[in-house]
C-alpha cells in the first residue's frame, strides 16, 4: 500500500472528504489532490499538520507502511516505580537525583 492510499484510509476512517480533510490540516485542496494522485510527495510540513490535528496517526506507518514496533527497553514506569530521574544541563553535564 503506498503513501496515498495510507493517506486515503486516514481521510476515510475520520469519515470526511479529502476536501474537508484538506482544510482540517490546513492544506490547500490542490497540494492534497497532488500527493492522492502520486503526482507530489508530502512534504515534512504536511506530516506535522496530520499529526499536530491528529495525534494518534503513526506517522511511522503513514511513511513507511509499517507499524512502530514497541521497543522493550521503552516502557511506561506506574506510579511509584521511578527509581531516578537525570537532569541534563546545556553544558552537557547531567545529575541523577535518587529516591
């Protein structure tokens, strides 16, 4: 599935035409037109307003067609589970505060 039909499934899910689309992301009508066709590629500034609008869109998957995958080491702490929090300066240093 390329991006358009990416694009196309998001314009569909929200229920809305790609004109409505369009003017929710701020975009003109035509540059959407362009990039559906394939004749444009989305630029970064076009990705930034669909998420900015809509975040909850994986941008990963809009781009690439593939979902971002859960990284192990990345995981939500629950409350009362931080062990420290680092604080890092402009100069580069950095301070771990303990509990």
């Amino acid at each position: 599935m390329g991006i358009s039909k990416r694009i196309l499934k998001i314009i569909n899910g929200k229920g809305m035409s790609a004109s409505k689309f369009a003017s929710t992301i701020d975009v003109r009508r035509s540059n959407l037109s362009h990039i559906l066709s394939g004749r444009n590629k989305p630029s970064n500034d076009f990705f930034h307003k669909i998420k900015k609008i809509y975040p909850e869109t994986d941008l990963n998957w809009l781009i690439t067609g593939e979902k971002l995958k859960k990284d192990s080491n990345f995981v939500k702490s629950e409350a009362g589970e931080v062990d420290s929090v680092i604080v890092f300066f402009n100069d580069g240093s950095y301070k771990k505060f303990n509990d």
